[in-house]
C-alpha cells in the first residue's frame, strides 16, 4: 500500500506594493508555506524558480542540472526538491524533476483541489466519528 501525504500550508502575507516579479514570486511562494524562514540564502526559492522557468521546455530537470543552474550543491537542492515534492508543488518523472502543473495560476487550483478533496475526506470521516458517538 503506497501513501502519499502531502503537506498543504498557506500563509496570508501582505503583498508587496511594488511590481518587482522577483518580490511577487517569493510572496506567492511564500503564501504557499514553501520556502520558510530558514530559506535564508534563497536556495529553495532559486530551485523553485528554475522549475517554473524550465515549464516552457515541459521536459522537466534533473537534480544535477538543477544544481547547475542555482549553483548548489546536488545534496541541498535535492534536499529542496524533497520539500517541494512534499508540498505538492514539484513531482519528479524518474530522474527528472518539474512542476506538477504548466502555470502559477493552475498549480493555485490544484492545490484547491487537493485541499477540497482533503476537508471531503475528513468530513467523511467526521460524520462517521458522528455517527459511531451518537452526536
């Protein structure tokens, strides 16, 4: 039996006045509950970035030609790719690596669906619970 579980988290943070796409990314992204507060170096939002940029080519990237690109080592960005594979963000196709959807604004309604889907289940569940306690 596989289990997958993902870890959904959103933020609501001020957006940036400015239209600088750079300080609107890191706040999408940091909406998302993705890149956190140890990101200090951005090295999570750089790999994130390389993903989007690489959507055009929809071939996706490996860990080595992502450390390339971000200049890290392999170990930190596959580190990075873990958590953005847990939080639903990046799915990996053997040894290649991109976003799990082509645009922003279409992994914003995936990540509804996982979260509708989400509260159906435990609604499901709740009313069993209900059910089984008499309330």
């Amino acid at each position: 039996m596989i289990i997958r579980s993902n870890r959904i988290t959103i933020n609501r943070i001020r957006k940036p006045a400015a239209d600088n796409v750079n300080d609107e990314l890191q706040w999408f992204f940091d909406s998302l509950g993705i890149l956190g507060e140890r990101d200090k170096d951005k090295s999570c939002f750089r790999t994130a970035i390389v993903l989007l940029r690489s959507v055009k080519h929809g071939d996706g990237l490996t860990s080595d030609e992502i450390s390339e690109k971000v200049n890290l080592s392999r170990g930190t960005v596959v580190h990075h790719l873990n958590k953005l594979m847990k939080s639903g963000v990046v799915i990996n196709q053997g040894s290649r690596y991109m976003l799990r959807v082509d645009s922003l604004s279409n992994l914003v309604e995936e990540i509804e669906h996982d979260i509708y889907r989400t509260m159906e289940s435990l609604r499901d569940v709740a009313k069993e619970i209900d059910d089984r306690l008499e309330l």
